[in-house]
C-alpha cells in the first residue's frame, strides 16, 4: 500500500478475510488466536466491536470463552503468518 490509509484499508479486508474463513476469534489479526486477542476483549468488554467474536452485540464473557476455546493456531489461514 502507498499510504496508512491504504494499509489501513487492506488490514481490515484481510481481517474480515480471515475471520469469515473460520477464525473469528482471530481479533487481531495475525493468524494466531493468543493474548493480543484476549487484550482486545478486555479493552472492549461491555461494548460492541472487534471484541464481539459472538455477534451478540456486546463483548462479554462469551466472546472470552471463545476466543480461550479457539486458542492457539488459526488452521488453514494462518499460513501467511505463522513461521
């Protein structure tokens, strides 16, 4: 990308990407589901968002139970990331 605004762009296309393709636990998205997400949670807990995994409109404790229930590697789409 040419600009922040065009990487920006492209970050959350890939995000949405990857999340559709069955990590959407994957908050922040890097292919891995670990402590970054679990920060996104908790900086977002009792509002809609990002942290929202559920799509239930708020990020409570079921968004947290998800993303400790997807811990680890995000299979297949985690390739581009993880080494």
């Amino acid at each position: 990308p040419v600009d922040e605004h065009a990487s920006a762009f492209l970050a959350t296309l890939l995000g949405d990407l990857i999340r559709e393709a069955g990590c959407p636990a994957d908050i922040h998205v890097d292919g891995v589901i670990n402590v970054q997400d679990l920060l996104v949670i908790l900086s977002e807990w009792g509002e809609s968002g990002s942290g929202d995994v559920d799509d239930n409109g708020i990020t409570d404790v079921l968004d947290l139970l998800k993303v400790i229930e997807s811990w680890g590697v995000c299979w297949p789409v985690q390739a581009p990331y993880a080494e």
